[in-house]
C-alpha cells in the first residue's frame, strides 16, 4: 500500500463537523487550545478534522485508513467519533456514522462505539437503554411531529400532564428547549418542530416547591468512576441549565447516592469518558441523559479544580488506546 505512515508522536484524530460557522470556530478555539494541551501531556498530539479528511482503502488483506492523504499506522493514532446532531449538523449525520465504523471496521482505535452515539444522542433512547441500571427517570414521549393525532393519548398513556418541557429527541447545549404549560402551547411548538419533520420528546417540567431549586447536576466519570460533579443552575428567568445558554456553574463534591448511580451507568456503557447528568430538586435526583463527549468548554473549563479533570479524561483516553494497541 501506498503512502507515508503518520510518526510519533501519537496522533488523536478528533472529528468536528465542517460546517460549524466560523464564528463558532473561532469561540471554540479557547476550548481546543484546552484539549491539546491535555492530549500532549500524556504524548498524544491532537488533530481537529472533518470526515472530508479521510479516506477509507477496504481490501480483504490490507485495510488502511488515510487522514489528509497521509496512510495512518493503528498503532501511532486513535480515533474520537462523537457524532454531533445539532441542526447546522443534519447534513453530516449519516456520513459521520458511516465513516466512523468503516474506521473501527479497518482496525484502528475507535474511543467511542458506534452504537453508543446512537444510544446518547437520542434522549428517549438513552433513557430505556439504562433502565436496567437505573429507573429513576422522569416520564417520557418520544413522538414524530408529521401527525398528532394521538397526542392526546399518548400523553396520557405516558402519565404525563402539564406543564411540560419540549425538546428535540437528539439535539444538546439546550437548544430548542421549550416549556408549554397547556395542550394549545404543547402543539404550536410541535406544529413548528414538525416544519424540520423532528421527533420530539415531551417530559413533566420539574416545579421546585418550598423554596427548593432546580438543578442539573454533571458527575464526569473517568474510566467508570466519579472524578467529579458539576452543578448547573438557570439563569434568572431561564429555560435551561446549560452554561453556554446562559446558565450558571460551579464545581461541587459529587453526592454519594448519585455517584454510586452515575458509576453504575459508567460501567454498563463502558467508555472512557462519560458525563452522567441529574435533574435535581432538593434532594431527589432524576437520571436527564449522558453526554459520551461531556464538552468542558470556555466557561466551565475556568472552574477550580477542572484542569485536573481534563487531564484525567485525556489520560483514560492514552490508557484506553495503549490497553487496545496491546490486545491487537
């Protein structure tokens, strides 16, 4: 086969959508400044490319994988596969999908399973994927938007009533999360999701009582183990915890009961890195979804304490790698 192999230092391929807006591009910069130097303090160099950058060579004896016109060594490199289902992302779905099996399929490092991008990104999915582990969940409706003539019913059916929180099945960082508090709200945002033919997941809306507050809670797990909780808070007025629509954040010590449950998911999905996140009101936590890419972005990248995470999430990825390269 033709071509020059990739040379040390390791190589960690990171795909990243090509069409994000440059905009994006740019603000995200301060966060892959982050990652690289995390990467390389545990020898890995960190490259940023898109699924146009590679090339697959499937033949029965010698399968090769090439990155940029340059045949990669499975030995020297590793692949992070996240597939990203954001709106600006549709368009890419499939091929991302498509390209990160073949890779895996052609004997190379894979950090994420295929079907774990399936089982996290969809919400509805994730959910009955862990029930076996974990059934403290809030009722769920996973529902096309094309008809809804049985909306009705299958609220009912779901137990749910209103008011309730509206959010598309796969999508993340908050966005197009909604709250509608009767049946005439519940339909306009479905009739508008339906123009974009999305499924949609309809849940309770968690009302804290008492003085209580709502909060989501992020347990970061590092090769099954709690490292660490991030408690996320709306902002005054706001919909959605996430701290890049606005919300507020802190670092705090994971609580018992919900580490033990986000190590439990840990070990079922059997991931290098994970992010386990809680609604939580009060003392009571409901299991919300787990992030296999739990982004540590500008905001939350400057909390004390989370540079040590980032490098024990970058070190589980070395270790993964270096276990895989032995088993070969």
């Amino acid at each position: 086969m033709s071509g020059t192999p990739v040379q040390d230092p390791r190589r960690l391929f990171w795909f990243w959508p090509e069409r994000a807006r440059l905009h994006t591009m740019l603000g995200d910069e301060a966060v892959w400044a982050g990652y690289r130097k995390a990467a390389a303090s545990v020898g890995l160099q960190l490259d940023v490319i898109s699924v146009d950058d590679v090339d697959v060579v499937a033949t029965p004896r010698d399968p090769a994988v090439f990155v940029r016109g340059q045949r990669v060594d499975p030995e020297q490199a590793l692949f992070h596969g996240k597939l990203y289902t954001w709106p600006m992302f549709a368009p890419d779905v499939w091929r991302s999908l498509a390209t990160f099996e073949a890779i895996r399929a052609a004997g190379y490092c894979t950090l994420i399973r295929s079907e774990l991008n399936l089982i996290s990104n969809d919400k509805a999915a994730t959910l009955l994927h862990l029930r076996g582990v974990d059934e403290q969940w809030l009722p769920t409706l996973s529902l096309p938007t094309r008809g809804l003539t049985r909306l009705r019913v299958r609220l009912r059916e779901a137990g749910i009533g209103y008011p309730v929180v509206v959010k598309p099945a796969s999508w993340g960082s908050g966005m197009g999360v909604v709250t509608a508090r009767d049946e005439g709200e519940l339909l306009t945002a479905l009739r508008l999701s339906s123009a974009a033919e999305l499924t949609m997941v309809v849940q309770p809306l968690l009302v804290p009582a008492g003085g209580a507050e709502l909060a989501d809670l992020r347990l970061y797990c590092v090769d099954g183990q709690v490292v660490g909780a991030l408690r996320r808070t709306p902002a005054e007025g706001g919909t959605v915890a996430n701290v890049t629509a606005g919300g507020n954040g802190e670092l705090i010590e994971p609580p018992a009961d919900l580490a033990h449950r986000a190590e439990a998911v840990a070990r079922l999905l059997d991931t290098p890195w994970l992010g386990v996140d809680f609604l939580c009101v009060g003392d009571v936590g409901q299991l919300s979804e787990v992030e296999i890419d739990a982004c540590i972005g500008p905001v939350t990248s400057c909390l004390p304490g989370m540079d040590d995470i980032l490098a024990r999430r970058f070190q589980a990825y070395r270790d993964r790698f270096d276990r895989w390269t032995a088993d070969r």
